[in-house]
C-alpha cells in the first residue's frame, strides 16, 4: 500500500508544533537581546538619530519662493495648492503685495520629497519633522506661513542628471536641474496677442513685441521667451486662452 504523505498542518499538530517550537523561539530571542544591544528605544523618551538623507515633512523658505506651481503640478498625492497670502516684505505705511504660496495637507502628503526635487529656487525643502499626529484634520493642513522651515544645508534634493542627446557623449558632467530646460513653443496662428503668458509668469522670462500690424491695423504682438530665466513651470501653458503655448521637451 503507497503510503499517505502527512500535510504540513497535520506535521505542526501535537506537542511539538504548539508547545516546544514557540518556546525555543522565545527563547533564541531572549538570549539574543540579552546578549546584544536592544533594537528599540524608549520613545518618545529616546529617539533615534535621523539619517542626514532623511525626508520628513515639506517645509518652505518663504522668500525664495516665486509661486511657480511646480510643486503643486509634479506632488503624486496632488497634497499641494497655491494660495494667496500676504507677502513678509512689505514697506512701511503700505499694505503688503499679495503673493502666492503653496499650502500642503500633511495628511495626504507621502513624504516623496518631489517638491524639493523639481523646485527651480530651492525653496521648497524637507524636513527632519515626522512627529505630525493632530487631534483634527485641518490642524494638518500646513498654510504657507506654517510650512516655514530654517532651511539649513541637507534640506535641499538636487537632481543630477544629462540630457538624453548628452548620454553617449564623453566628457559630460551630470549637473543639477535640467529637467529646467523644457521650454515652451508658440503656435502663431493660435495666438490672440492677449499678454496673459508675460502677465503671469512668475520669473519674468516672458515680452510680449510687436511684429507688424493687422488687417485692422492694430499691433500684432507674440511672446518672447528668454531661456535663461524659464523654469518650465507650465504657468504660461496652463493661463493661454487658446492653447497657443505647448512645452516642448529639450533633447
């Protein structure tokens, strides 16, 4: 007669599987921690020491904002808006400029760090800061004076990397920031001469110039666009109210 094979649940049965087997485990482990250093600490007594590449809650330095959007754009959880605030500069006897800044709702945020990664001026940062728990939900929602940080060296992600057109060529260094270079391209017979792309942008990079005259007479007038002082922040693209603007990867 063939012989019938014991199931794994049938082996683990009796007083081996319940009894002996949890005790020599218990028992490793005891000598084991009694031996060695303990592998937890008394927190909130005692915490651990924070790796220096360690990414906890965003934080903003304020003045080095310029209210680009891009952290809002590229967050994955989409935990980031802009609002309007009161600028922290402001002259004596006059009201402060109105001025936007983001806002992150911790409570959604991953900690990915992507923020400080695509910010053009380093103005958005991470944190050492992981002890967030609140009693409500909207003490977790970070307003831009909230999210201030003294930014100190270590906060700051960079992105190294080349360009795809730079791969196969030799003596290219890697260098921070050009995903920047992205720029955008105007389609002429879409646009409407309305100035909203050189009102809006937030660096300044974009004049409007005249190019003749139109059938009525009137200026006909086109972007013009300086790549030094574009970040690629799709402000331009996002405000055009005829799609004229389009980003246009840079190879």
């Amino acid at each position: 007669m063939a012989e019938v094979q014991k199931t794994r649940k049938d082996k683990e049965l009796g007083l081996t599987g319940f009894i002996l087997k949890p005790m020599l485990l218990t028992l490793k482990q005891t000598i084991k921690s009694t031996i060695h250093r303990p592998q937890t600490v008394q927190y909130p007594w005692e915490k651990i020491v924070l790796p220096d590449v360690f990414r906890g809650r965003p934080g903003l330095i304020f003045d080095k904002c310029i209210g680009c959007g891009i952290c809002m754009r590229i967050c994955p959880t989409r935990c980031i808006d802009l609002v309007t605030v009161d600028d922290l500069k402001k002259e004596e006897g006059k009201p402060a400029e109105k001025v936007k800044r983001p806002r992150v709702n911790v409570g959604r945020c991953m900690m990915c760090g992507y923020c400080a990664e695509y910010c053009p001026t380093n103005a958005m940062i991470v944190t050492p800061e992981y002890e967030l728990a609140s009693w409500t939900r909207e003490d977790i929602i970070y307003d831009p004076y909230k999210l201030q940080f003294p930014g100190v060296p270590g906060n700051e992600v960079h992105i190294i990397e080349v360009l795809p057109s730079e791969v196969k060529k030799e003596g290219v260094v890697p260098r921070p920031n050009t995903e920047n270079k992205d720029l955008p391209i105007l389609e002429e017979k879409k646009c409407i001469s309305c100035s909203r792309c050189a009102k809006d942008c937030p660096t300044e990079a974009i004049v409007m110039k005249e190019f003749g005259v139109n059938e009525k007479g009137r200026p006909i007038k086109r972007p013009v666009i300086d790549k030094e002082k574009c970040v690629s922040c799709e402000t331009c693209v996002e405000v055009c109210p005829k799609d004229a603007l389009t980003m246009s990867e840079v190879l």
